[in-house]
C-alpha cells in the first residue's frame, strides 16, 4: 500500500510538472531584456547577401558573390528560391514595377526586367565605378557611386539611361533616402549631408552634421535621422532644421552598426559584431536602451521589419528571418501566437497534449489502486 502511496504522489508531482513545463520552457533563446527572439527561417545558399527589399510575398535579394536573388517568403519558415540573374558584385537592389535597378559596385548598374521572377532578364546597363544603391524619385534616380557621389539620372527609357546631373564634394556615399525635396546622404567620414533636390540636376547642400566616424546608414522618421555609424554606433539627430542638424543623442556598445529601420518607439539595427539589435529611441533619445539581441554569426548588414519579423541580410549566413516577441507575451501564456503570415509559433497543442497525459496517467494509478482494494493483481507488489 505504501507503493501505491508513492505512485499516487509521484503521478501528482508528474502532472503538475508536465503542465508547468508549458509555461517555464518554450524553446526560446530566453534573455535579461524585453524581448525574445529566435530563428524562423533562413536562406543560405553559400553566398554574401548583402541588401534585399521585400514587395508582397517576394525578397529582391542583393548577394555579391551570386548576383541578384529572387525568393518566395510567403512561407517565412522556409523561403525558396523563384529565381537568379548571375553577376558579381551586387550590392544594392531597387525594384520600380516590373523593373530592378541592381548596383554592382565595379560592374556598374544592371537594369533588369523582373516580369518573370523566375527568369528576370536585362533590360540594360549603365557604367558606374563603383555603384552601391539606385534611389528613385519619380522619372529621376539618384546613383549613390561611392568616391564619386551621387550622379543623377533620367530613368524614363530604363533600357537607356542618361546622366542628367551630379552632386560629389568629395565624401564617399553609400545610400541616402529622400524625403520630399530634400536627400539625406550619409557620406561615410563626411558624416551626414543634407541636400536641396528641388532642382534635380543641381542639388545644393543645406546643411551637414559630422562628428568623426564612418557615416553608412540612414532612416529618416518625423524630422529625427537616425543615423547608422560603423564608429560611434547609432546616432539620433534632430533635422527638424535641415541647415543645422543636432545630435539628440546615441547608442553604442562597442559594434559595427551598418544599418537601421526604425518603426514607432524601436530601431531595428544591424551591427556586424553583434547581429540584430533592438533599441528604444524615443522614450529617452538622449539615452537610447537595448531592449533584445539576435546574433549567431555572419555579418549583419541591412534589416526590413514585416509585423513580428525581422528579415536580416546576414552576410555569409544568408537571409535570415527573427521573431520577435515581448517577454509577457510568453510569460502571461502560451496561447497561440500567429503572425499576420499565418505560421503558429507557439500553440495550444503542447499544453493540451501534457495535460491529458497527466490525466491519462492518474486514471491508470487510481484503476490500479481500486484493482488492488478487491484483492487482485500482484503487479505492484
């Protein structure tokens, strides 16, 4: 009798274990901030993916030892790939309807009919020495070429593109972002330029902010520019007056940061040290803090945010994809959590599947016991 007490309390302590284990381990790189995150998917097909832009359920993906990739995310947990155009170098993509504009540092810039994702083909070229982003604005992009600034093109016969224009003081541009008339060009160890673009084939500059460090990135939201230095980290800036930029504040923890987005309160930034890294912005500008962390290796160079996904171009690693939760969101249950790409994350059926086991073990302990009190079976003795 004294063994079936024992097998009574052992089944107690069972079931009580098998649920709380639903809600103390969930399989996720847990950490001392606000959030957690973990790996969905990836793509990696031994390339250096380098920059991508999302339109729909399609990556546009820049890898510079394979040329342009093209991949069917709408399974995030495993992305496939649709398509391929081979060259080497590429570093920057720009996808305008069924056209690409794909940057390939010393072979210039491709320009790709992309109708077929499954085939895209060349529409054109143009000559650029060192080309690393097309960014359109209209019938005019503007070419980010490195040591020679920024030239200005006609992009109206994307076959046939032609020089209209040219801005270069000098700085090496990466990228820049254009909001309105204005360009905002971070110019590597110029620091940030802030130009007047009203007359597209002279732009004039406003403004500048540069306190050292190695300007590669930018993301401009509501008049503040946070501003991705490879040096002195994440920089915020208020360029609410674009001839007299101020720095608000940043955030550096010893990393190479090399990219940003920032959504709401939160910039999502890639460092080449430290991955994915997720920090609070406007709470305290001047005193921006960490709120998550991803890294796993490669060299993290650029990030787009779709809901509760980080898409990170990861380098060597290839395209990785990060989910990305609140702490409570876990802690408070483990109710199914389903992003708006339809993938369950964390079930009901864990928690269900544990306690009818539970269950199903304490009926067998109870039968067992009644069996024993009418004097059959020496099965526990």
């Amino acid at each position: 009798m004294r063994k079936i007490s024992q097998l009574v309390v052992g089944s107690i302590v069972i079931a009580l274990l098998l649920n709380l284990s639903t809600t103390c381990s969930n399989n996720f790189p847990m950490n001392e901030q606000n959030l957690v995150l973990r790996e969905l998917g990836q793509f990696d097909d031994g390339g250096e993916i380098v920059t991508f832009q999302i339109i729909e359920n399609i990556a546009y993906v820049a890898d510079w030892d394979d040329g342009l990739e093209i991949l069917d995310i709408s399974d995030p947990s495993d992305p496939t790939e649709l398509g391929q155009y081979d060259i080497r170098y590429a570093r920057g993509v720009q996808v305008v309807d069924d056209v690409l504009y794909l940057a390939c540092n010393t072979n210039g810039l491709m320009i790709l009919n992309i109708s077929d994702p499954s085939h895209p083909t060349k529409l054109g070229e143009y000559y650029a020495s060192d080309a690393h982003q097309l960014i359109p604005k209209g019938n005019i992009g503007y070419l980010a070429n490195w040591h020679h600034g920024i030239e200005i093109l006609n992009l109206s016969n994307p076959s046939n593109l032609i020089k209209i224009g040219q801005f270069n003081d000098g700085g090496s541009v990466f990228t820049l972002q254009i909001i309105d008339e204005i360009a905002y060009v971070p110019e590597y160890t110029n620091g940030l330029e802030i130009l007047n673009i009203s007359e597209p084939t002279t732009p004039t500059k406003l403004g500048q902010f540069n306190d050292g460090g190695e300007t590669v990135a930018i993301c401009v939201i509501d008049k503040t520019a946070y501003v991705a230095d490879k040096e002195d980290g994440l920089e915020i800036l208020d360029v609410s007056d674009p001839t007299n930029p101020i720095k608000l504040g940043n955030y550096h923890d010893g990393g190479d940061v090399v990219g940003v987005q920032v959504i709401g309160s939160i910039a999502y930034v890639t460092d080449w040290r430290d991955g994915l890294e997720i920090i609070d912005v406007t709470t305290d500008p001047t005193n921006p803090t960490e709120l998550g962390q991803y890294y796993d290796g490669g060299r993290a160079n650029d990030v787009y945010i779709i809901d509760n996904l980080a898409y990170v171009a990861d380098g060597s690693d290839g395209l990785e994809i990060i989910q990305i939760w609140e702490e409570k969101e876990i802690s408070q249950s483990i109710t199914s959590v389903t992003s708006s790409t339809g993938v369950d994350t964390v079930t009901e059926h864990n928690t269900t599947l544990r306690s009818e086991i539970a269950i199903l073990f304490l009926i067998i302990i109870l039968l067992m016991i009644r069996k024993r009190g009418k004097g059959g079976g020496g099965v526990l003795s």
